[in-house]
C-alpha cells in the first residue's frame, strides 16, 4: 500500500514541484449521514438546529430548546443512528479502477441543557469499501465537543465544538495508514419568539489530518484535508403549533405564553450550503486507489437543501420528504440529486415510542432505514 502511494506522490512531484511539503488528499464528507429525521429532511437543519440531531449541523442545537421543553429548567436529548449503503457508486470520490459498492455510516450523540447553557458529545465514523484490482477501505471518524448558550435578549442560541478527527487509508489486510487532526465549527440560530421562522447559521473551519508514525526518509507527508463550509439555513412553521414559544426555564411566564400545547404544523427549511477550495495541488482521497492524480477541491460549491414536515395526525404521525444537491468536488463527475422521505409513528408499549422510517435516492444510490426513539 505505501510503495503505491509512493508512486502516486512521485507522479505528484514530477508534475508539481512546489509540491515539496505535505502531499494533500481531500476527503470531504458526503453525503447526509445523521439521524432518520435530518435525511427524511434532505439535511436542511442548520435552520431548525433543535435536539441532538443538529449537533454536527448546528452547534447552536447544544443549547436551543424543543418547544416541548421551554417550561423546563433542565432538559436533555440524544441521537443514534446507523445507516448501511449498498450501491455501485454513492459518492464523487471517483475511482477509475475500482467501485465503492458498499459503506456504513455510525452516529451516537447526547446533550444535556441548564437554564441557558447546554453542553455534549457528538461521534460518527464512515467507512467506505472499494473493490477492483486490489480492495481498499477508507474510514473517517469524527468526535466533537460542544457548547452552547442561548441569549434571551437577543433572541439567539449560540454554540461551537472542537473536533477531533481521524482518518484511515487500507489495502486489503495490510498495515493500514493513520492521519489525526483537529478542526472547530460555530453556529447561530436567531429565533424570535412568537413568529413563526428562525435563521440559522454554521461555519465550519478547513481541517487537516496529518499522517501518524511517518518512518519513511522523504521530504514530505501525506495530509488528508477537510474543506471549510459555510451554511445558511432558515425555517418557517405555520397551522398550529409555534414554531417559537417563549423561554420560561422553569418559571410561568406571567404575561406571555406558556408550553405549546397544540401540536400540528408543517414545517418548511432551507439550507444553502457553500463548500469552499481546498489548497492548491489537493488531489481526490481514491487518486491512491488507481494511481491516477485527479485534483480535488479547486472550485468552490454549492449546494442547496429542502425539506418539509408535518404532523398530520394530531399526536399519532409525522411525515417529511426533502431534498438535496451533492456538488461534486471533481470536475470529471456531476452534480448528484437526491430526493428524500421519512415518517414517525406514536406506539404505546409501556412508554410512548417513536418508530421511524427513512428512505434516500439518488443515481447509483439507495438508502432506506428504521429507526426506534421516545415520542415527544
């Protein structure tokens, strides 16, 4: 594995010779990963930003409150989901030699909220197959931290997390190589009390991963690189519920309104994503699979998202459909759209559970899953 991509780093060199530091591979995250509810919403959350689901979209979910909950003085949530990709080619990663016909993604997050503050954790890791010539596997874990703090006289809910990120690159049963590095992301939600939309706000920083125990006599190491993402998102929720009620934190608010109590809606979101360049002379992570310099990241993107949710049976069912553009980061591949649906269903076992489906689709791409929680 490494003799291959010594020969690919040489081909770099040769055609590049300012090239002399750090060989950078780009290995962007894609595409929507997260919970049942953020994929049903084709992953515009970064305007809803409520719950643990919104973590690794929002950082001001860490202190944003559920509508349920603006009563409460303390309040707590957390997400866990798992998703298995069967399909031919699912990303923009764009391997000539080889197809990535299989990948997995793994989340687990949890927060807790005091008053105004809120703080948690957030993990995920990615693994995707490739298969041809020679298999490869390339992983990418994330762990994050985050805080938040929620502003009542300006009406807004602020947070950030510091990221810890590792990624993997393997042949097959070899040794595999390491990379670690740390990034940070923040966020914004403006929520006005009793109208009916928030904006919302994150900014994530470029992040390198740098290789671990280099032994090798060369000028150089291999860096894996994250590209920075700006995102604006908004939401609007109209017929029964608010979207907005007034923070009371435990006490009745003697003059304004108290928890919702209504609960149907529909609810309507929009994110408009903006993946910026990465460094010159970037190439795509799959350029160690077939040997091939393909540059990686030297347009800005952008992408948008859509989604829609409503309680339709006061108490009983929720349903959502969404949509999303993945902007390829390589010239040679086209943008991917993808349509998106979900449900959730009240079960009374006991306690009030929450059954949940979700379904993705896109070209060479298929995506469908259950899911179990609480219902609120």
């Amino acid at each position: 594995m490494l003799r291959k991509i010594m020969v690919l780093a040489l081909l770099l060199l040769w055609s590049t010779p300012i090239f002399a530091e750090e060989a950078l591979f780009e290995f962007p995250i894609r595409p929507v990963g997260n919970s049942n509810r953020v994929i049903g919403l084709g992953g515009a959350f970064v305007g809803i930003a409520e719950g643990a689901d919104g973590h690794t979209y929002n950082p001001a979910s860490f202190a944003s409150r559920f509508s349920y909950s603006r009563d409460q003085l303390w309040d707590w949530d957390w997400t866990l989901y798992w998703l298995n990709l069967p399909t031919n080619d699912h990303s923009d990663f764009g391997a000539i030699n080889s197809t990535s016909n299989n990948a997995f993604h793994l989340g687990l997050g949890i927060d807790v909220k005091y008053s105004l503050f809120g703080a948690g954790v957030h993990g995920y890791t990615s693994q995707y197959k490739f298969f041809g010539d020679d298999n490869y596997f390339l992983t990418q874990t994330v762990g994050l931290i985050g805080l938040g703090l929620t502003l009542p006289k300006f009406q807004l809910s602020i947070g950030a997390t510091l990221n810890s990120g590792s990624s993997e690159v393997q042949l097959s049963d070899e040794v595999p190589i390491n990379f670690e590095g740390t990034g940070a992301s923040f966020g914004v939600l403006w929520f006005p009390p009793s109208l009916p939309f928030r904006i919302g706000a994150n900014l994530r920083l470029p992040q390198k991963d740098k290789e671990l125990n280099n032994d090798d006599d060369r000028e150089f190491e291999f860096v894996i690189t994250q590209p920075g993402e700006l995102t604006l998102g908004a939401s609007w929720m109209f017929w029964e519920k608010k979207h907005n009620p007034i923070h009371t934190f435990g006490d009745r608010y003697e003059k304004g309104e108290t928890t919702n109590k209504k609960r149907r809606y529909v609810l309507i979101a929009a994110d408009l994503v903006t993946t910026f360049q990465s460094p010159t002379n970037t190439f795509a992570i799959t350029s160690v699979i077939d040997s091939v310099a393909r540059s990686s990241g030297e347009d800005l993107n952008i992408g948008l998202r859509l989604g829609i949710e409503s309680e339709v049976l006061d108490n009983r069912l929720r349903l959502r459909t969404g949509y999303y553009q993945l902007p390829s980061r390589l010239q040679s591949i086209p943008t991917y759209h993808h349509f998106t649906a979900g449900a959730d269903l009240r079960v009374t076992l006991g306690w009030d559970w929450k059954l949940n489906t979700v379904l993705d689709i896109s070209k060479d791409y298929f995506n469908f899953g259950f899911g179990l929680g609480l219902w609120h």
